[in-house]
C-alpha cells in the first residue's frame, strides 16, 4: 500500500465490504496514502460497475487541472447507491 502515490479510490458494494476495508482505510489515512475506499450502500460487487464507472468518467473529463483534483461526496455516493439496479 506504500507504493500508491496517486490519488486512488476503491468502491465496493456494502454486500461484498470487508471490515478489513476499514482497518486499510485508516492505515491510508494515518501514513498520509492517498487511498480512499468508499461502500456503496444496498449494492454488491457487481452492481455498482456502470453508475461507479459513469461518475468516475465524469470527474475525469472536468478534472483539466495540472494536478487530479478528483474528489466524490458522500451526496455522489448516495446518487450512485440510487443508481443501483437490484
């Protein structure tokens, strides 16, 4: 995980959410690795592909700044569990 100097993201359905995503989310925090995780609620591993990926291609394509300045709101996230097809 020390290796990761970019700014990275992993999104999981709450279905398939470890806890040990939490205990990786606070080692990143702590050492300062910019790695965020994110559970999307009422989804799985697989459902959550399509919305995550649309949202994503959207931050990519208005992100024009020398440096990534891709962040994703908790009000993005919930857009994307609404998204989720069951």
């Amino acid at each position: 995980m020390t290796s990761i100097k970019r700014p990275t993201w992993y999104f999981e359905g709450e279905e398939e959410y470890w806890d040990a995503f939490d205990n990786i989310a606070r080692v990143a925090k702590k050492d300062k690795i910019p790695l965020t995780i994110y559970k999307i609620p009422k989804a799985d591993h697989f459902n959550i592909i399509a919305p995550v990926t649309e949202l994503i291609a959207q931050k990519i394509l208005q992100d024009t700044g020398e440096q990534c300045n891709i962040t994703f709101s908790d009000d993005e996230i919930a857009r994307v569990a609404s998204q989720i097809q069951h």
